[in-house]
C-alpha cells in the first residue's frame, strides 16, 4: 500500500490527526522522518491529542460562555479577595485536597464574583 492510500484510508475512517500527522512526516526529509515504531507512537499520540482538542471545542461550544477568557486573564483584585498565589492554588485544586470550602459571592451574571476559602 502506498502513501496515498494511507492517507485515504486513515481520512476514510476519520483518523483526521493521524492522517495530518502523517502528511507533515512524509513532508520532511526522508533522514529525519520517523520509523516504526517511534512513527506508530507518533500517530496514534497525534489522533488522541486531535480527539481531546475536538471534544474540548465541542463541550466549550455546548456550554455556551458568555465571555471566552482563559484562566490566565481573570482579573486577580483586592476587591475581589483574590491574589494570584489563591487564584494558582484555586486552579491547582489545592483547597479540594486541603479539606476546604470554597465560598463564591456575587450577583448572579454580573461578572464580578469574590472567592473566599474557609
């Protein structure tokens, strides 16, 4: 079987990271392509992370969020209780492993919350 019918037949059953993974490895040259096993590894890694990114798109897309921010941009404030070293440990899940409530106060869509841990 050849390189283009690889690539058809992975794209056939919807093997899209695998089959994008495996056309930048043939556009490399032929000294620093991957063999065997290491390109194996390589392709089944690239369809799993395809997957994980595509289900992460769809729930994001599903949960309909008002304001698309990351976790980096939250606005760490005085007025809101939250420094960025609690703003860490509250993503670290730290207060989850510590035993400790998590207190969030604040009108309800306003955007404006203060987090407290007790």
């Amino acid at each position: 079987m050849n390189t283009t019918q690889s690539l058809t037949q992975m794209e056939n059953l919807k093997l899209t990271g695998m089959a994008a993974s495996y056309r930048s490895q043939l556009e490399l040259p032929v000294n620093q392509q991957l063999e065997g096993h290491e390109l194996l590894a390589h392709l089944l890694q690239a369809e799993q992370l395809h997957r994980t990114n595509e289900r992460m798109e769809s729930l994001l897309k599903s949960a309909r969020l008002r304001y698309n921010i990351t976790a980096q941009q939250i606005d760490c404030s005085t007025d809101r209780n939250l420094t960025k070293a609690s703003w860490a440990s509250l993503l670290e899940g730290n207060y989850i492993k510590a035993g400790e409530n998590l207190l969030i106060t604040g009108a309800t869509g306003c955007g404006y919350v203060k987090f407290r841990i007790m």
